[in-house]
C-alpha cells in the first residue's frame, strides 16, 4: 500500500507530491501520468519561458485575478501564495526575475530551469514517477481500509491518500461525478477575438489603450443558452479596460483576454458571436470627445485630418477610423460638418465590431469549470464528498487572467493538499 497517489504529473501534482514528500519524509509517493514527458504544460508555458507566479500582492488583490475561485482563493492565498511560491523555487536554485507587469519568470527566461527543479527535488525526496500510465479508474476501499484503488491499463495501486489533479480532463471529470461531484461544464477561458472587419486589416502589430464594452444581444436574445446578458454585464464581467493589440485575425492583448476570461461563459453561451464597443480614446469621458474635436477644428482649420492627428493614438488607426466615419485624405479639418465631427468622435470613442468567433491565445489557455467548488473544502483540498481524496490545479472550477495566477492556483491547491495528506499520513501512522 502506497501513502500517496498523486494523478497527473503537472504543476499541481509535482508541488503536492514535493511538499508531502518534505512534511513527510519517508512516505512512499508515486505519480502517475499518462503522457510520455511530465510536466509538458509547464514546458510550453509562457511562449517557452514560463510565467511562473505574480508579484507578491496582499490576498484579496491576488484573488481579484480569478474570474471563478476568487473567493475560495481567499483564505489560502494566506497561507501559501507568491511570496512562498517563489521562496520555493529560489530554494531549489531558480533565480527569479519579476518584470514591469508583474510577472515572474525564470531569470534563464526557460521553463527547463523550473522543470530541472521540480524533477529534481521530487529524485532527492523518493518520489517515483509513473510515465505512459493514464488511470483509467478510481474506487474506494470500503472500512476497516479506508484507502483508494487505482486502475490504470496495465496495474492496479492501492493508496491511502489520493491528490488529483489531471489538469482539464473530460475522463477523469467523469469518474469524479460518478463519485458524487459536480462538474460545471468546461468551456475555453483566454482567447482572442474574431473580426474581419476592414477598419482593421493591415493594422496587426498596433496597439492602444481601450476600453472594451460587449454590447447587448438583440432584443429577445438577452438569454443565450440559459445565461443572462443583464446577469453577466451587471456583474461587470462585459467591460474591461487596458491595452488592446490589433492582430490579423482580430482584437488581442491584455485587455481582451480579460474580457474573454471574465465574460467566458457568456461568450460560450453565444457561440463567440457577438458585438464588442472599442472605445479607443478611453481619456475621454462621454460627451467630452467631441468638444475636443471641435476644439482641433478650431485650431488646425487648414491641416488635412489624416495628417494632423491630435492624440497619441497610432496613426495608421487614426486615418482608417477617420476613413470608417466618411473622411477621406484630402479633408482639412475646417471642411467638416458637425455630422462629420460626430460619426468621428462615434468611431473613435465607439467603434463597433462583430465577433465571428476566437482564436486560442498560444501563451496560455485555460479551461474555466470543472469540479464544483461547492464540493471542496478550501482549507484542505479535500473533497467533501470522498474524504482522503484532495483535488488541485485546474481539474477546479478555478480559472483566472494571464500573468501567471493560473499557475498560482496549481502551487497554492497542492500546497494546502499537501499539508492536509502530510498530518492524515502522520495520524494513520501513530494510530497503527
Ligand atoms: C500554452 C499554455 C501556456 C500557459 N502558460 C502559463 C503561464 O505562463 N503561466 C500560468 O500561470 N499559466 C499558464 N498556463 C496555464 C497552466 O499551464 C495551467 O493552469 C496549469 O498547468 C495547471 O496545472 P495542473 O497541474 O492542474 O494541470 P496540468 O499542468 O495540465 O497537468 C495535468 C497532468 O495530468 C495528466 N493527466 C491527465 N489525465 C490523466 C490520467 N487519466 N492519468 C494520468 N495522468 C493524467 C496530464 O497529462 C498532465 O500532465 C498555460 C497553459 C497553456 C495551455
């Protein structure tokens, strides 16, 4: 009998394997993963170089990142979160380094430094590592045992304590529920998105601070597939505001994929089709725009409106919004109508654009749903309803915006398992 079988060796089930390990050492722990290569997610994270945590911030901030387990986070986040995350890590010799946003990476700005040293820690401490081994099934044994089987094709394990953590698994979602957990229906979190619209074609690379609002369904379509518009947009999870990068296939940067992180499930409830209000000029209050355009007009009455742009806005997206509100190159400021100022201050501060669906946003992606977070106690990581089995990483309904949280959600869940399967191993131990 095993102490410990840990499900999937990525983050969350290296960091719980480690950290039982070192609070308990001696326990027998073994980690089982049905890919060739362990940790293939960490590899690839971050473009190559792994975003590994956030900044150290005060609890409640640190979970304000999370569109879903935010509040769940809360109370962990004191106990186990960036700071220690990244004393961890220094620990094992990754010199980290945080950069102007936040994140933090390795200095070798390569995930092989993180991967050397989950690896390496996990050798030093015995834990044995099960490649090619996808578990197929989990059972509980019945009392006086109180312990877990599980099957994969070609063995069968028998454990006292069981972390799961397989990252987003529809199979393993499946014996969870048969188990008595309630899975939210996964649906892709961080995506980009979709428009052809040819205010934009040619402008990839450009980019401006915005504000992004999406703009209500038609009338009777405000429930799609059960979700509310009102319901997601009075939650403020339809409005955000930051830098947008214009791609060609559409709309990226850090602003958008908060919005498609936020309004994750209303955007899945609408198929990716929708209509987003870019406002592009966000200094700029309501109704303050136009007056500043009367005001260049006034000024700068013979310069052309292409060429005498009056914001710090790219230019190439100045002309081809002027474009979209009728102006063409040759029009001198003093040549437009009050109509024309008008549809230029709409397009600048209120450009429309229909989204046709995402793209996947290939430095992180995240599933959002998963095991219920009602079915967890947050202290422990346990499940409430199969006690001795801890759950960790994305296989939760926990999801949040780029910058390295989604890792920390790994770290901070495994963590607290750990600590929790470290004091049960303990207790089974002097009881025997
Ligand atoms: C391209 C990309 C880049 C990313 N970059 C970042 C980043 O820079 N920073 C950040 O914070 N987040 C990033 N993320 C998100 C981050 O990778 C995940 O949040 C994190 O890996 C979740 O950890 P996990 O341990 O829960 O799951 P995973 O890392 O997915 O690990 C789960 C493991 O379980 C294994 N497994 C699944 N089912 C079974 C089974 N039945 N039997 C045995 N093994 C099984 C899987 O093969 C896998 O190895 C990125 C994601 C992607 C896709």
């Amino acid at each position: 009998m095993l102490d410990l079988v840990v499900i999937g060796g990525g983050a969350a089930g290296f960091y719980g394997a480690i950290h039982t390990g070192r609070q308990n050492p001696g326990s027998s722990i073994l980690i089982l993963e049905q890919n060739k290569e362990v940790l293939s997610k960490v590899r690839i994270s971050g473009g190559g170089r792994c975003n590994v945590t956030h900044r150290p911030l005060e609890a409640r901030e640190l979970a304000s990142h999370y569109p879903r387990g935010g509040r769940e986070l809360l109370g962990p986040f004191h106990t186990h979160a960036s700071l220690e995350t990244m004393a961890f890590f220094e620990s094992l010799g990754v010199a980290l380094k945080t950069e102007a946003d936040g994140r933090v990476f390795p200095v070798s700005d390569s995930s092989e430094s993180v991967i050397g040293a989950l690896r390496g820690e996990a050798r030093r401490l015995g834990i044995g590592i099960q490649t090619g081994s996808r578990v197929t099934e989990i059972a509980g044994a019945p009392e006086p045992e109180n312990s877990w089987i599980i099957h994969t094709a070609d063995h069968t394990y028998r454990a006292r304590c069981l972390l799961v953590c397989p990252g987003s698994s529809s199979h393993i979602w499946r014996i969870l529920r048969n188990l008595g957990h309630r899975i939210v229906p996964p649906v892709p979190s961080l995506f980009t998105f979709r428009t052809d619209d040819p205010r934009l074609s040619d402008l990839q690379g450009i980019s401006a601070e915005a504000r992004l609002e999406v703009l209500a369904p038609g009338p009777g379509e405000e429930l799609v597939a059960g979700v509310s518009f009102r319901k997601a947009q009075r939650s403020g999870q339809l409005l955000t505001e930051g830098p947008v990068l214009i791609t060609h296939w559409g709309l990226s940067g850090p602003a958008v994929l908060r919005l498609s992180a936020w309004g994750a499930r209303y955007f899945a409830a609408c198929g990716y089709r929708f209509k987003v209000r870019v406002n592009w000029m966000p200094e700029y209050h309501q109704g303050a725009l136009r007056p500043f355009l009367a005001s260049v007009r006034e000024s700068d009455p013979k310069k052309t409106v292409w060429r005498s742009r009056a914001t710090t806005l790219p230019a190439r997206l100045w002309t081809r919004l002027a474009e979209g509100a009728g102006i063409g190159p040759e029009a001198r400021w003093a040549e437009i109508s009050s109509a024309g100022l008008e549809r230029f201050s709409e397009q600048l501060s209120g450009s429309v654009f229909q989204v046709n669906g995402k793209s996947t946003f290939k430095e992180e992606f995240v599933t959002a749903g998963g095991v219920s977070l009602k079915d967890i106690h947050f202290k422990t990581f346990e499940s409430k309803k199969c006690p001795g089995l801890f759950l960790a990483g994305e296989v939760l309904d926990i999801d949040a915006v780029t910058g390295g949280f989604n890792f920390q959600n790994a770290w901070t869940g495994a963590f607290l398992a750990a600590g929790a399967i470290a004091s049960r191993l303990r207790a089974q131990e002097s009881a025997r």
